[in-house]
C-alpha cells in the first residue's frame, strides 16, 4: 500500500510541475497587452502623436485634441481591400487598409455590424473611378473626403477621421 501511495504522490508532482512549466512558458511566450488595445488602435494613435506639436506660443496643437478624441472613439480597420478601377478591364487593380474613426465610442457595435455595407459602400466608391485617378497621389486627400462622406451616408453618423494605412496601385 506504500509502494502504491508513493507512486501517486510522484505522479502528481510530475503533473503539477508540468502543469506550473506550462503556465510560465505560455507568459513568457505569448505578447502581453496590458492596456487591453488592440495593436491597429495603438498605431493610429502613434500616428496623431507624431503629429502633435506646440504651437509659438506654447499652447498644444488641434492634433493633441484629436489624440484625447480618438482614446475616446468607436474604430473600424479595413485591410486589404481589392477594387479594379473602372475602364482597367481587370489589368489594373487598387489595393487598400484604412481605420475609420467615430468620436462616440458607443458605436463600435454598429460599425462592426456595418462593416460589410461599409466594404461594399468603398468598393462602389473606388469601382467608379479610373485608374488615372486612383494612381494620381495628389488626388488622394479628395479621395479621402469621398471615402468619409461615403462611409458617413452608410452609418448615418460624422466619421472623425480616415486613416489610409496602405495605398498600392498595380
């Protein structure tokens, strides 16, 4: 009977001290996030940061307000979005990421939930546009109100601010 204990007693150190490796390696291994943000957030908010400054004066900048705004705000990324500009016949094609920002945090369910309709709302938007256009650089900013305004007639709410993260025409 001690023989049969004293086996027990070895097989459940080996499991706890198994069980105990297994716990240190996931901590160790695995990225922590102790903020509880998602990485696409955190580089939208490097971005505006960057963009901070103080003005002659001394006082802050409108991009530390849109900094304290976006901590605040709903926000959706759009990755890899393929659209063939019109008249191209398929040679030509757009790829596309953007993060859309909403100032009222209590969004973030719609925008979830209208992220098709706001995919098919931007395919139709760039669809319609030539590939003379779409390649233009200089054309990007009036790219971008058109971007918001589409994506403002799709949720019925102001769009803060549309990040273009990736523009790639081929």
């Amino acid at each position: 009977m001690k023989k049969h204990a004293s086996k027990i007693i070895i097989l459940a150190g080996i499991i706890l001290f198994q069980v105990a490796l297994a716990f240190i390696l996931i901590k160790i291994l695995l990225p922590q996030t102790t903020s509880g943000e998602n990485d696409s957030k955190k580089e939208a908010k490097q971005v505006v940061k960057k963009q901070t400054s103080k003005s002659k004066d001394g006082s802050l900048e409108k991009s530390e307000l849109s900094t304290a705004i976006l901590k605040n705000s709903a926000m959706i990324n759009i990755e890899d979005l393929v659209v063939n500009p019109n008249g191209s016949k398929g040679k030509r094609y757009l790829i596309i990421s953007l993060y859309i920002y909403l100032t009222d945090k209590s969004l973030q369910e719609k925008l979830d939930v209208e992220k098709p309709a706001i995919k098919d709302g931007l395919i139709s938007l760039l669809s319609q546009k030539p590939s003379e256009i779409l390649s233009d650089v200089s054309n990007q900013a009036s790219l971008r109100k058109e971007i918001k305004l589409t994506i403002e007639n799709i949720l019925q709410h102001k769009v803060f601010k549309v990040y273009l993260t990736k523009y790639v025409m081929q």
